[in-house]
C-alpha cells in the first residue's frame, strides 16, 4: 500500500472511529464548507457579470447623449448595477416628460431631487443584492474554528475517559484518541480559512462597486443639470455676476 492510500486509509478510519458528538461536529462543519464553497462560487460569477457589463454599459453612455438610446441599450446589461441605476433614474425622468411644456424653476428642483433619491434607492438595493452572502462567510469564518475546537475538546475528553477505564496511559492507547479529536480542528479551518478569504476579497470588490456606483451617479446627474437645469445654473451665475 503506498503511502498515499495509507494516508487516506487512516484518515478514513478516524472519522468512522469518532464518537457521535465529533461526528456530529464533522457533519456540521462539512455543510458550513460545502455551503460557504457555493455562496464563493456564487459571489465570483455575479462580480463578474457586474465588473463585464458595467464596462460595457458605461462605454455606451459615454458614448453618446442620446438617453433613449443608450435606455435601449442598457435593458442588454441586465447584471450590472450601473445600468439599473440609470433604466430607474430615465423612467423617473420619462415621467416628468408625459406632461409636456416646460417646467418651472421649482419643478425642475423637485425633478432632480426625485431623480437622485431614486438612483439613491436602487443604488442601495444593488449593493444588497451583491453583499448578499458575505455575512455567511464571515459568520463561517468567525465560528468553524470555534465549533472544531468544540470537536477537539469533546474528543479529548473521550480519550481521557478511555485511558481511565482501562488504566493504562501509554503513546499507543493516548495517540488514537488524540488524533480523532484533532481531526476536528483541521475540519474547522478547512472551513473557515477558504470563507474568510473569500470574505475579504468579496468585500473588496464590493467596495469597488459601490464607489462605481456613486461615480456614475455623479455623473448622470451633472448630465441631467446641464440638460433640464441649464437655464436655472445660467440665471443663478447671472445672479451672482
């Protein structure tokens, strides 16, 4: 047998050796690992539909002035969090324009006050719908080592109690025991280092969009200043001239 499969073959052996509550441990914690390598995979594939078409997205709106056009455009980037904002912000504006004529001074405050709560709002609704799963990870992170602790202990407890009721305490009745309940350390940070990780590098990305986010919407709305305010900017500067 090669050391490999010896290897295996002794691992194997000290799960199915363990006592109930450290299997129980090694059960709760292979879910913790199965769901946080899921919420992982999850978090990296909508980042990186968000990262592509928010690259896309914005190469169009900087590409032409046309807000009609660039609204057509943007139902193609459904993923990304830039194009939301803007689809929510036209048909805020879309509703202003059924009325017809020319707004007043006041109307046109109140149209860019109800445009940049809206981009506001889906903003906010867009970075929960990203960090959505990170509390999992951190919760995973901050708790796997603690509960494979738990399995450690319990376990050794086992092993002490063994070594009483037979009454020896040599290496080759203490070893065993050992081994098993240690193995539930080793489960508790093969779940927690691959969530804390992903945690941090989530939040980054996270961080990015967000300020993505309040980017855009700074530039949308010096856009729509300049389009539907222009005359209210022009009298204020004759103003103070």
């Amino acid at each position: 047998m090669s050391l490999l499969n010896l290897q295996k073959s002794l691992f194997y052996s000290m799960i199915t050796q363990a006592g109930p509550m450290a299997k129980l441990v090694l059960i709760v914690l292979t879910l913790m690992s199965v769901f946080s390598w899921a919420v992982i995979i999850n978090r990296w594939l909508v980042f990186r539909k968000a990262k592509a078409q928010g690259k896309g997205f914005l190469d169009i709106f900087w590409r032409t002035a046309d807000l009609k056009f660039i609204f057509a455009e943007a139902r193609s980037y459904v993923q990304s969090p830039l194009s939301l904002i803007f689809q929510e912000a036209f048909m805020e504006l879309k509703k202003w324009a059924k009325g017809g004529g020319i707004l007043s001074e006041t109307e046109k405050n109140v149209l860019f006050e109800n445009v940049t709560e809206t981009m506001r709002k889906t903003a906010y609704c867009e970075h929960l719908r990203l960090r959505q799963g990170l509390a999992f990870l951190a919760t995973v992170g901050n708790t796997a080592p603690f509960v494979g602790l738990f399995g450690t202990v319990w376990g050794i407890m086992r092993a002490f109690h063994d070594i009483g009721l037979r009454g020896s305490a040599s290496l080759a009745d203490v070893a065993p025991g050992i081994s098993e309940a240690l193995i539930a350390t080793a489960f508790g940070l093969g779940a927690a280092i691959p969530a804390v990780i992903g945690y941090n590098y989530f939040t980054q990305l996270l961080m990015e969009q967000r300020t993505e986010m309040e980017t855009f919407m700074t530039d949308f709305l010096n856009r729509i200043r300049r389009r539907y305010l222009g005359k209210i900017t022009e009298e204020k500067e004759s103003e103070v001239v």
